[in-house]
C-alpha cells in the first residue's frame, strides 16, 4: 500500500543502562555498542523482508549539557570512561606529532597518552570544563566524532540484515549535529531531520 515506517529510537529503552549513560551514552563502550545492536535485531529480522520500512531515526545525543532555550553554552562534556580511553588515540591519528598538540594547547606533553593524565581537562575520570580552553574546539570535535563513529558501526551492522534501510537521527537545534555531516562511506548516517 506504499506505506513507509519510520522509527525512533531511544537509549533509555535498554535494560541495565544507568539514567546517566541512556542521557549521555558512552559511544566508545564496546559493551553499549553491542547491547544497541542486540536491541535492534529482533525488529530488523521481522522487517528485513518487508520494504515498506523507510528510516531509522537512531535518538542521536548530545555529550554536553543543553539548554534548550539557547540562552546558555555548556562545556563539560559527558566522555564516559571508554571515550576518555580511546581520546590519546584519536589525538594522535589527528596530530601525528605530539609536539603540535604541545604548541595548539599550550601544553607540554611527552606523549598523547599524557592527556588523560592531565587534571586540567580530566580529573577523577570526568572532563572538566573545557569553556575557553584552547582544547575546546578539538574536545567537542572529538564528542562529535565518537558519535559518528558509533553510528557508524551501528549502521553497517544494520546494512548486513537489512542493507535498503536509511539512517538518519533528528536534531532540535543547530549545535546538535554530526561530524562529518556527510554521506559518504565514513559517515553514520544517511540524512539529518531537523525539528
């Protein structure tokens, strides 16, 4: 009958997520990831075969604190300890040399896994605020990415039962976006439906 479905889907559906990680999910958490995909397979394996489904909307999050009226701009960012973990690694496939993070940040560190070391950006596990901090630009770059590297993921795994599925996420408000915001093969999702 031309019908088209399409759902929305929620981190606070899992079971056993704490309120604090369905809010703010730790992306990089091997764990949620494969919790996410187990969550997903018993409604793609009823629909594979029924075209009449158009999109998953994937519920995308924003690791900061928000205010929806737009009147203030958080900047601790909700890194779960798996995002912390993997931050050195991504500062490095970035910078290559730790010596130009050094003269960016104005820091001096002998190796990118000095980072998370650092109590001026994490102390007890927890990102501090990164307000006017010259490591704020690449910090929110980095929440970005996580969540595209999660989407990622998620839709390939999608794509292996029901490979004509769209992803896409809906977003509020114009700081609420993915990185990359594009189509191309490294992107996790396919179209973006703004509110």
């Amino acid at each position: 009958y031309n019908l088209a479905i399409y759902l929305r889907t929620s981190y606070t559906d899992y079971e056993g997520i704490a309120r604090e990680r369905a809010e703010f999910p730790d992306f990089m958490d091997a764990n949620f990831r494969d919790n996410v995909k187990k969550h997903y397979e018993p409604t793609l394996n009823i629909i594979k075969n029924h075209h009449s489904l158009l999109a998953f909307d994937m519920d995308q999050r924003w690791l900061f604190d928000l205010d929806w009226n737009g009147f203030k701009r958080f900047g601790i960012p909700r890194i779960g300890e798996a995002g912390i973990k993997y931050l050195p690694t991504y500062l490095e496939s970035k910078y290559k040399d730790i010596s130009e993070l050094n003269i960016l940040w104005k820091k001096s560190y002998g190796a990118f896994s000095d980072v998370i070391n650092d109590e001026e950006i994490i102390k007890n596990g927890v990102f501090m605020d990164i307000d006017e901090k010259p490591w704020r630009v690449d910090i929110v770059e980095y929440t970005l990415w996580t969540i595209n590297d999660f989407l990622s993921d998620l839709k390939s795994y999608i794509r292996t039962i029901a490979h004509y599925i769209l992803i896409n996420y809906t977003t509020e408000l114009q700081e609420v976006v993915n990185f990359p915001i594009s189509t191309k093969d490294n992107s996790g999702i396919d179209f973006i439906s703004p509110v």
